[in-house]
C-alpha cells in the first residue's frame, strides 16, 4: 500500500493528510482567512488538539513531529509517489506559513 496525501481548501479551511491505513495517518487543519490555531491529530481522534506541534521534519523517508504534549511521533512515507509528496510539501508550507519556523523540509 502506498501512502496517500489529500490536500484539500474548503470555505477558508485548509486540510492536509497523510495516509497509511486507519490507524497510521497524521492530519492537519487551519482557517486560511486570516492567522489560526492549527488542528494536528494522528493515528486516532483521540490523539487530536490545537497548536500543539513545535518542530515538524520532513524528509524522503517520513515525517518527524515534535509536540508539546506528546512528545516525538514518526511516520514513515509506503511508496509515496513524487507527485503525491510535492502536494504533501505544498500544504504543509500552506499549513505552516503563519510560523514557517516549525517546518524543516530536507528532500
């Protein structure tokens, strides 16, 4: 299987996701009209809240997340095409442009 990335705006709200299976995903939300909290859950909704992420690195293997409240959470790409980590990397600089300090991208 092969990890899947949705990127979607819907009425001023930006979603990305990663996909693994149901219980391997990360997924992130905010308001694009104007500076928002950012939504982050992963691998269950109970595993969700806001403004909770202080580093996020991406590099061609996965992403790595460091949260306040959690602590480190990895997630590695299955098969993640180049078109498919190219709207990954998009949304996230889109998810993070108000603090853009919080995304280190090395691909």
């Amino acid at each position: 299987m092969s990890t899947e990335v949705t990127v979607s705006h819907e009425v001023d709200v930006l979603m990305v996701s990663a996909f693994n299976s149901p219980t391997s995903y990360l997924f992130w939300q905010c308001d694009t009209d104007e500076e928002s909290e950012i939504f982050f859950e992963y691998n269950d909704e109970s595993n969700g809240s806001f403004n909770n992420i202080v580093e996020c690195f991406v590099n061609e293997i996965g992403i790595q997340i460091v949260t306040k409240s959690e602590g480190n959470i990895e997630f590695q790409f299955s098969n993640l095409t180049s078109k498919a980590q190219a709207r990954l990397l998009a949304g996230l600089k889109d998810i993070f442009a108000q603090n853009p300090s919080v995304l280190t991208i090395e691909i």
